[in-house]
C-alpha cells in the first residue's frame, strides 16, 4: 500500500474518493450492528477476579494492633493498612487516613469543610469570599470539574503537556489573583493524557507564591500504581516539597483502590500535613464514628504489603498493557499520516487522549454512535463540558475484552477520518 498522505494536501478529487471511501467503511461499519462502550474507565471482570480473595476475608477479626475492627471508632483508619499505603504513597503514616470506598466522596467532603469552615491556614471560610476559582488543567477528570460546578465555584484552564500542568502558567494565575483558591493535579498518569509531573513542575507547584494564603493543591493520585510498563513512574513527593517551601498546608492528596481490587468497594486515601489530616478527621467525626475496618483489615490482609500490592499491579498490567498497544496499533496502522489525529501513549494510568481534526471531535463521537461505539461525550475533559477546539476524545480500553477494544478502535478511525474528510471538504 501507498504511504498515506496527510488529508490537507489532497487535491479536490483526490479528496472526495478519500471522503468516498470512508463513507463506504462508514456505512459497511453501520450494518455490522455493534454495540461496543470505551466511555468509563473500569477494571473488566478479568481484573476483578485477581481480587477475589477479598471475598474470603478477613481471617479473623482483629487488626495487627488487636483492635475488633467489627466496631466503632479509629476514624483515622487501621494502622496497618495506613502504614502499608503510607509507603506506596509515600508519605508518613501519621500523614495518612484510610476510609470508605471512594476518594471522590473524599474530594467532595474536603471542598464542603473548607467551604464551610475553612482551611487551616485561612482566615475565613471558602463560601464567605466573594469569589472562589480554580485552576483546571485541561484535558483533565469530567467528575473534578462537575464537582466544582456543583459548589459554584469558578473555573479558569491551563494546558497539560507530558510533564503535568503548564506550571508556567499556574503560576501567574495563582500570583495574581486571591480568588483563586486552588487547583486539580492528577500527578501520576493523568486523566486522560498519562502525563506525569516531573519533579521540577511538582516543585514549582510547591514554591510557587499565591496570593490566597490559603491556596490548595487537590494532587489526585488515582493512578499512583497503575503502570503498564517495566519503568514505574516514582510521583514527586509534594507534601515535603511543600513542607521545605513553607507551605506544609498547600498539598492535599488523594488515591483509592478503586482501580487495584474492586471499583466499588476498595479503600480511598487522604494525605497530608499533621494538621491537615487533624482538620479532615475533625469534621469527618460530625459524621462518622468509623469507617469499615473490615474493608481495611481485609484489604490489609490480601496484599500483606506494598510490595504485594507492587505484584498485584503487574497482574493487572498483564490484563490491561496489550488492549492500550491495540489501541495503538489500530490507530497508527488507521490514522498515521493522514494528519487528522494525534494520541498518547500512556505508561500508565487508564486512559488515552485522542485529538481529532480541529471541530470535529462532537461529530466523530456522534458517528461512531450512531455505528454502535459509545465514547465519552466530546468535550467532557473540559469544564462545562466545552473543549474550545472541539478536538479531544477521552478514549477508556479497559472495560471491553481484547477484540472489541480492536474492533472499536478500528470503527473510531473510521469516523476520525470520515469526520475530517467531511470537514475538508467543506
Ligand atoms: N480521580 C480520578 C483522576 C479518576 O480518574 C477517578 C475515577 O475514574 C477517581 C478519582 C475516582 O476515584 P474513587 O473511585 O476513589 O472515588
């Protein structure tokens, strides 16, 4: 076969049999009838049978420490498992509260006590400023910036390249502007581009001056173990850089097992100062008496510790690393010279990030719905859901067994290239 030529240096006629041609792929594709999702970023059911294990515990029901984890109290979580995260995290165990089953629920609560009570080193609470805004890397987590949304708090957006947020940019917002109280990072394979902060832009981040005294990094490390590849990203280490700049508040952290044992009932985590996590158990207690110990003592159990939850995660590796190279093969072997669409090549994490044609991201997700691929709506990673270029498309390969993630992915370059066809030709 010839090497493809990029669309934009078609002549008219050549253009339209290309146009052709993908309308005849397109409409062949339609009468296949499939039903395939790449929407939502879950563990598959092979993923979820490495942890059926957990069905059969805990043995016993004590903690190492001899608590009855069947009642009431340790708010802060169990001991062991605090300790076993701690490491992962890397951060100190007295640093570290282990509690229900989302990290989310856990974001949420933070943004209501600060709302309502305000920050450890803030001056008054969040819902008495007359403005509050946060910076957004974009493209970035829908559900961080439908949170947001739902506090009414005001959003401004900086781009993510392969080293995390533009900390550039960051910077010159957060100087110059007290409204702007703090911002989203997800610093280890980032949602949905697999970027990892460097340790310099971590630094920064840490350093920067803001003028909120008050300013909140949300370091949303969901991802945190999750590699595909042999080289495990190390995330920087924020609170300390944080704590060495005299910001010790600045960082809160967050992560869960949603992703490493079940989605629906793992254990989140929450990171920070002495004094942050004293602040967070302090307003969790108006609500809680405790969280599920046995969830904890089991999850302690099942992995023994962090380097069984290391081996745990080369498991899912194994399940998870050949449907991204499919992902990719399908669309270099589709898409590579036509000029129409770029993607990432995540070493971890659970996504890829797919830019189409400049105005056609809404149209080729619509296509492909209409041929039976689900994707997420275009524009999610954005917020208000409205990416400016309508460009992005936040492709999820985890969930669909190995030959549907190829037959999707070969559907989507099909409307990638219909849609840009289209575009062109106009
Ligand atoms: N943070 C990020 C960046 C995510 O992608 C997700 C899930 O997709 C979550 C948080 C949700 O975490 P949890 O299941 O602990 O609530």
């Amino acid at each position: 076969t010839p090497r493809p030529r990029p669309l934009t240096d078609l002549g008219p006629e050549e253009l339209t049999a290309f146009r052709q041609e993908q309308q005849t792929a397109y409409d062949a594709l339609r009468g296949r009838g499939l039903s395939l999702d790449l929407t939502r970023g879950k563990p598959s059911s092979a993923q979820l049978d490495l942890s059926e294990r957990l069905l059969s515990l805990p043995d016993g029901t004590r903690d190492a420490h001899g608590v009855d984890v069947r009642n009431y109290g340790g708010l802060e979580g169990i001991r062991e498992l605090r300790e076993m995260f701690a490491d992962l995290l890397g951060v100190e165990p007295a640093q570290l509260v282990a509690g229900g089953s989302s990290s989310l629920v856990m974001m949420r609560e933070v943004l209501t006590d600060l709302w309502l009570k305000g920050a450890v080193d803030g001056v008054r609470p969040w819902s008495e400023e007359e403005k509050v805004t946060f910076i957004c890397p974009v493209p970035g987590y829908d559900r961080h910036f439908t949170l947001l949304s739902w506090f009414g708090i005001d959003t401004v957006t900086v781009p993510m390249d392969e080293h995390g947020p533009d900390v550039e940019a960051v910077a010159a917002l957060a100087a110059a502007d007290p409204s702007i109280k703090g911002m989203w990072v997800v610093p280890t394979y980032a949602n949905p581009t697999g970027s990892v902060v460097t340790q310099e832009v971590a630094a920064r981040l840490a350093t920067m001056e803001t003028a909120a005294p008050d300013f909140k990094i949300f370091w949303d490390n969901a991802y945190a173990l999750h590699h595909l590849t042999e080289d495990e990203a190390k995330t920087a280490d924020v609170l300390s850089l944080a704590a060495a700049a005299g910001h010790p508040h600045r960082p809160i952290m967050f992560a869960s097992t949603s992703k490493i044992t079940f989605a629906g009932a793992g254990v989140a985590f929450l990171g920070g100062s002495v004094e942050n996590v004293a602040w967070y158990v302090g307003h969790l207690g108006k609500g809680s008496i405790g969280p599920d110990k046995v969830n904890q003592l089991r999850h302690a159990q099942f992995f023994g510790s962090p380097e069984g939850v290391r081996d745990h995660m080369r498991q899912h590796r194994a399940i998870i690393a050949p449907k991204f190279a499919a992902v990719d093969e399908v669309l270099t072997s589709r898409l590579e010279g036509l000029g129409v669409a770029t993607w990432t090549r995540p070493s971890g994490g659970y996504f890829v990030s797919l830019d189409v044609l400049d105005g056609t991201a809404g149209r080729v997700v619509e296509l492909a719905r209409e041929a039976g691929v689900a994707l997420t709506p275009a524009g999610a990673s954005f917020p208000g859901g409205h990416d400016p270029d309508d460009r992005n498309i936040r492709l999820a390969p985890t969930f669909p067994e190995l030959p549907e993630v190829r037959e999707a992915m070969d559907a989507v370059a099909t409307c990638v290239a219909l849609a840009a066809a289209e575009k062109l030709s106009h």
